[in-house]
C-alpha cells in the first residue's frame, strides 16, 4: 500500500523544471496523448527523469457489454452498471441512528458467489456476466483531476543543465510538441519553473517600466526641464553594463532573485546622479561655463558618490560572498556589479552629456536668433524720384 498527500490548490501544481498539462474529457485520449508525449520528450537529451501519469494509477476491469445481449434479457447499460455497483458495493438507502452517530444503510443483492461472475437481475434470476459481455483490464488513473472545470494530466521531466540550458530544453519541446502528437478533444499547456520565471521578469520588467515613467515625471517637476531627467536615467543602462559584465566574467546566469537586485539598482543610482545634477545646476546658477560646472561637480561629488557606493558594496559582499546564503547572494551580486559599474562611468558620461547638451542648446539658441533676425529686417524702400528741373 502506497498511500501520497498532496495539497489542494485552485490551480494545476507546479514546482518542477519542466511540466506539461494535458486537457481534455477523454479519459482514453488523455492517456494516449500523455504516451505520445512522453515519447516525444524521450527524444531531447537533456530531459531526463519523466514521469508517466499512469505510473501512479491503478488497474480496472471494466465490462464492454454486447448490445445483443442486453437486447435479449431486456437490460440496459445503465440498468447493468448500477446493478454490478449494488453486487459490488451496494446501494445506500438511507441512515441510520445509531447510539450517538448516524451511519449508512446499504442494500446489497445478497449474492454470495463473486459478484463479477454474475448479476441478480430484477426479476430474481442470476445469470453469469459473461452473457453480457467481456471484462477487461486497463490502466487508469486513480483521480481526477480538473483546472476551472477541465480534466488534465500532467507530464512532469527534470533537466539535465550540463547538457543543454533550460531555455533551450524549453525551446526544444516547443518544437517537438506540434499538433501532430494531440489527439482530437486534447490540449497542451507548457508550465514548470522557466515558463513561471519567465512570467514573473515580464511582469517585473512592466513594473519597472512604470517606475521609470514615475521617476521621469518627478524628476521633470523637479528640475523644470525635459532634458535633464533624461541625464539622471542615463545611469541605468551604466548600472545594467556592469551587471551583464559581472555576470559574463564570473560565469553566472541572470536569475528571478537576481533580476529584482537590477531592479532594486534603479533608485540607488538614480539617487546619484541626481547628486551630481543638482550640485551641476547650482554651479550653473553661479555664472560659471558648463564645462567648468561639470569639473567641478565632478571634484566635489567623487567622495560623497564614492563613499555611499563603498558602504553600500560593503553590507551587500557578506551576503554575495557567503555560500549559505543560497538564491539571495544573486541579489546582490547583481546589485554589487551594477553598482561599482554605474559610480565610476557616472562620472564619466555624465559630464561629457551635459557638457555637449550645453553647447547643443547654445547652437539651438543662436540658430533660432539668426531666423528671428532675418524675419525682423525691414524692408528696403525706393525713394521717389525728384521731379526735373525747370
């Protein structure tokens, strides 16, 4: 006896590499596509360890009746099943009171032989089941299971990551599974841990997207300008350059945990170029050129940029370097990379943008004087000719 638990949820379970779900009504269709997809999955050299939903199921002997035959005893194939259940189990007719808690009356047809060798028919007479049709023996599951009113099985496999990456294994059953292998009334739906991930970055990537709007419209309230929000969200894509060359260099692969550290980066480097912006709008203010600002917000803003991103690298190393940290070092190695990426190409980038943003407004600014000049220039008038002499 093999007795499993398992938790209801109000959707099919996941938490495998790899998972696909098979719907359809037809318990015998269900079952052989399930083998047609295992088959297919058997072919892709990284998948291993597939199970076959009928593994877990159980052996029933079912009775394929003769139509003839129920014809001549006057039966029907509804009238024998539930005869067979009253053989087999009985038939519950009511409850009874007993002592301090009710229990079911069932009524059987008190046929001492075995009650799949013959049938007590209504009218007293016993005749053996196999007058009425052949039993036989045939894998069924031992549940059914259904998703917001459907029937389905499931397929489950594990990856071999050695031999190829999960995104291609994905990639791979995509192309396998074709509608050639789907028997009619049946269809698929590819789950597991990659198509979850997957749909958590989108769902993050939309969020940060949001943000950024968000962060835009403050930042152009702030600074009164279009332009130079534009500045401070340069920092990002600095921030993501480090990330990609720190994941390339140590030989890691972005995962859901490390993506939400590149997502946590947005505020932290926005805050310094904001810094450095703000300290480049004051020295603008005080008269000097855009070049020398840029200088100087650079020589005074190095320390305070630089000690936040030591401080802040220095609480998250613990945690990237510690093995027992598990998926959480990703975060911060994620967070590590970006951050010493985007403070030293801020002070870079940062002022050779707003430097050549500055002269390309003063070019703007003397072009559009030169048109307004040329609009406003009188027109010459002749003077009249003086009248001849006399």
């Amino acid at each position: 006896v093999r007795i499993q638990r398992s938790l209801e949820t109000n959707s099919p379970p996941v938490g495998v590499p790899i998972q696909i779900f098979l719907y359809g009504e037809d318990g015998a269709a269900l079952r052989a596509t399930a083998g047609r997809v295992k088959m297919a999955l058997q072919g892709i050299a990284s998948i291993e360890h597939i199970s076959d939903p009928m593994e877990d199921g159980i052996t029933e002997r079912v009775l394929k009746v003769d139509s003839k035959q129920l014809g001549h005893y006057g039966l029907s194939s509804d009238l024998v099943a539930g005869l067979l259940r009253t053989s087999i189990t009985g038939t519950r007719v009511g409850k009874l009171d007993y002592g301090d808690e009710m229990v079911d009356v069932y009524v059987t047809s008190g046929n001492t032989q075995q009650p799949t060798n013959v049938l007590a028919l209504p009218s007293g007479d016993i005749i053996p089941i196999g007058e009425l049709g052949d039993f036989v023996e045939q894998s069924s599951a031992n549940a059914v299971n259904r998703f917001q009113g459907r029937r389905y099985v499931s397929v489950t496999a594990e990856v071999d990551e050695s031999m190829m990456s999960i995104h291609q294994t994905h990639r791979e059953i995509e192309r396998v599974l074709d509608d050639t292998i789907l028997l009619p009334g049946v269809s698929f739906d590819q789950q597991g841990e990659f198509t979850e991930t997957r749909q958590s970055l989108a769902s993050m990537i939309q969020a940060a997207f949001i943000g950024l709007g968000l962060s835009y419209l403050i930042l152009t309230l702030l600074f009164r300008s279009f332009l130079q929000p534009v500045l401070v969200l340069l920092a990002i894509p600095l921030a993501y350059m480090g990330v990609v060359w720190g994941m390339t260099l140590s030989n890691q692969s972005l995962t859901l945990l490390g993506f939400v550290g590149v997502v946590g980066l947005i505020g932290i480097v926005i805050n310094d170029a904001l810094v450095w912006v703000t300290f480049y709008n004051q020295s603008r203010a005080s008269g000097i050129s855009a070049a020398d600002a840029a200088v100087d917000a650079v020589a005074k803003r190095f320390r305070p940029i630089w000690l936040t991103t030591i401080t802040t690298v220095g609480g998250l190393l613990p945690v990237s370097l510690a093995q027992s940290a598990g998926i959480a070092s990703a975060m911060a190695d994620t967070m590590v990379y970006g951050l010493m990426s985007a403070s030293l190409l801020l002070l870079l980038f940062l002022p050779v943008c707003v430097v050549a943003l500055d002269s390309l407004s003063n070019d703007l600014t003397r072009f559009k004087s030169g048109l307004l000049r040329q609009g406003r220039t009188p027109a010459t008038i002749d003077s009249p000719a003086a009248p001849p002499a006399q």
